[in-house]
C-alpha cells in the first residue's frame, strides 16, 4: 500500500510579483510547518508559518520584499495551501503578512505571520446610504472594499438609513449587528450567515473511520475534536459527530474555531475544530456571542 504524502503550497504576493513555493516542484522539497486559528466572528483569523531548506537567494528576496518596513505600501499577502496526494491541495488559510524574519544560523528558517484584512486596518471610511438598502448588498459592497467575494447565506432583509464611519475590518463587526448574522472572514470570502446556522454545502462526518483523533471533548458551548486535516472542513460549516466510545456527544454542530497545526516532515498534521450544537433562530441564548 503506498503512502499518502502530503503536500504544500505557499504563494507570497507582494504588489504585482508573486512567488510559489511548491513541495511538489521544487527540487528541494522545503520543511513546511504552519499553525493558525480561524473563528466565524469578526476577530482577525491568524497564521504563523515556518519555511526552511529555502535558497539564500530566494530566503533573502522574501525577507526584503515581504518586512513592514520598507514603507513600499504594496500588499503582501500569503496563502497557504495543503492536502495529500491522493485528495490534491485545498486553500487553508489566506491572510496579509505582519511580520516576516530568519531565525539564527546554522538552520536558518524563514518566519512569517500574518492576519486576515491586516492591511484594511488602518483605512478608515465613511459611508452612509439614504435608501434602503438589503443586508445583502451591505456584504456585497464591504467585501468588494476588502478585494473579497460575497458569501451571504443569510435571511436578508432592509436596512433604512444604513451609515458606517471606521476602519475598514471594523464594518465587519458592524454589519453583524444588524441582525442575528455571523460575518467573518474565510479564505478569500466575506462570509454572511444565520447565527448558528451551518453553511449550505458544508457537512463532514467527524468519526474514527473519518480521521478523528482521540475522543471528543465537551466544552461551554458545544464540543472539541481533533481531526486529521482533511478538505471539505471549514470554518462556518457543520460536522456530524459519530463517536463510539463518548455518544453523549454525538450530533449535529456547527464549526465556531478552527484551529491548525500542520508540518511537512513532522507529526502535525490536525485540525482542532471547536462547534455548537444545531439551534434554530429562534433559540439564540445557548451560542457564543461574537
């Protein structure tokens, strides 16, 4: 029986430059590890990434182009992918580069974090709209001034006399107000949904057969598992739990914390997913507020 390998991508942009690096083409395969937490809330997701066996050339363009301070005010950005041969690479995480730095020789390792719409921080706007407006057009116009797509998978409706004046990942926080909505950030989409209420689309049976590791916990709100890292888990979407060994457990939750640690050559690789159990709209006391 061969084995699954595993598989990684991280693509830096920078301005109009981008630059890949691939597990799969390089001829070198670099030493990947990356851990980061997403919530479906307006608080920035975050991400710290490690990259060794890179080239002084490369490891230097990177380290110039990518620091805070060279006061170029282009974007940079990193998007990491990651997956197994056998089920292809998928977008884990997507974010705007806080700090880039090399550790200390002989191994020298190139460090990056970052944080969703860090780049957005510090633009304020102000708006206002007479008419009225839908919630989802709101979405619509905040994602497209923060360069991501619309997700509204909510119950819209009208907002008269909608005004906003703040930062611009601020209005995210914002908009969530306007009703019983969660509105976060998940990979390149602006996200807009039912309080509580899954994505459509976006169930995965949570199971030992399924890569579930260890046995599931119960927490304030619902339940923690760890999971192998697999795709068609996201931040936002649901999980059926199947757990023999704790049934108390078992049912239907909605993901409210995505965690993850992931290495290329070493034992990481899990998702530590954190969900509420399934109300409807009109049972909102028992969720986490954001």
């Amino acid at each position: 029986m061969a084995f699954d390998d595993r598989i990684f991508k991280l693509v830096f942009t920078y301005g109009e430059t981008q630059v890949t690096i691939d597990s799969q083409t390089s001829d070198v395969p670099p030493m990947i590890v990356a851990q980061g937490s997403m919530r479906a809330n307006p608080l920035q997701n975050e991400c710290s990434v490690s990259v060794a066996n890179l080239s002084a050339q490369l490891r230097n363009q990177l380290l110039t182009q990518l620091t805070p301070w060279n006061y170029d005010q282009a974007r940079k950005t990193i998007a990491v992918y990651a997956g197994r041969v056998s089920t292809g690479l998928f977008l884990l995480y997507q974010g705007d580069i806080t700090e880039c730095f090399a550790s200390q020789p002989p191994d020298i390792t190139l460090n990056i974090k970052s944080k969703t719409n860090q780049f957005y921080k510090y633009d304020i706007i102000a708006q206002s709209q007479n008419l009225v407006t839908p919630v989802s057009n709101i979405v619509k116009q905040a994602a497209q001034g923060m360069g991501l797509t619309p997700r509204f998978e909510a119950t819209d409706k009208n907002v008269a006399n909608y005004s906003y004046t703040g930062s611009r990942i601020k209005e995210i926080d914002h908009i969530g107000q306007l009703g019983s909505y969660d509105v976060y950030t998940s990979g390149n989409s602006l996200v807009c949904k039912d309080r509580g209420i899954p994505l459509k689309n976006e169930n995965h049976t949570v199971s030992a057969l399924t890569g579930m590791v260890g046995q599931p916990q119960p927490t304030e709100w619902g339940v923690r598992v760890v999971t192998l890292l697999a795709p068609g888990v996201t931040i936002g979407g649901g999980f059926t739990l199947d757990s023999k060994i704790n049934p108390l457990l078992n049912g239907d939750y909605t993901i409210y914390q995505y965690g993850f640690q992931i290495a290329s050559r070493d034992a990481p690789f899990y998702t530590l997913l954190e969900g509420t159990k399934r109300y409807d709209l009109y049972n909102q006391s028992a969720l986490p507020q954001a």
